[in-house]
C-alpha cells in the first residue's frame, strides 16, 4: 500500500494498492482504497488546495508525476 501526498501541500490524497515495480503513472480506481482529500473537478483530480494531481482516463486517473509525491510499500509481483 502507498499513500499519495500534494507535492505543493503536502495532504493526503488517497490509499493505492501498487502492484508491481516502475513509476506511479496510472493509478486504477478498484485499487484506491482511501480517499482522504481527492476532487474530482472537470475530469480532473485535484487536490483541495487546488492543485491538479492526474486527469480523468475512465476506470483509471492519468497522474502528472510533478504534482504528487508517495510513501510506502510497493507489492512485489
């Protein structure tokens, strides 16, 4: 399990499940198991300070690797 974090702000976004090694680039919706302070503005996933953390690409979010930071394990496959 990761903890997505605001890069600008610093809060919690949400709980991912990862699976598997490499970047968190796509993060699916059936594996987000918390959300903490996650908006869902215009096809956009912001954050409640306003910043835009991913894009809305259907059954995933399409993240903007700048505007977000993440602690935590990662699942081995």
């Amino acid at each position: 399990m990761i903890v997505i974090k605001c890069s600008k702000c610093k809060n919690k976004i949400f709980k991912y499940k990862k699976i598997g090694k490499g970047k968190v680039l796509k993060c699916f919706k059936d594996r987000i198991t918390r959300n903490y302070d996650c908006v869902v503005d215009n096809d956009f996933l912001k954050c409640t300070c306003g910043n835009i953390i991913g894009s809305d690409e259907g059954n995933y979010y399409k993240m903007n690797k700048d505007n977000f930071t993440y602690t935590g394990r990662k699942i081995k496959r």
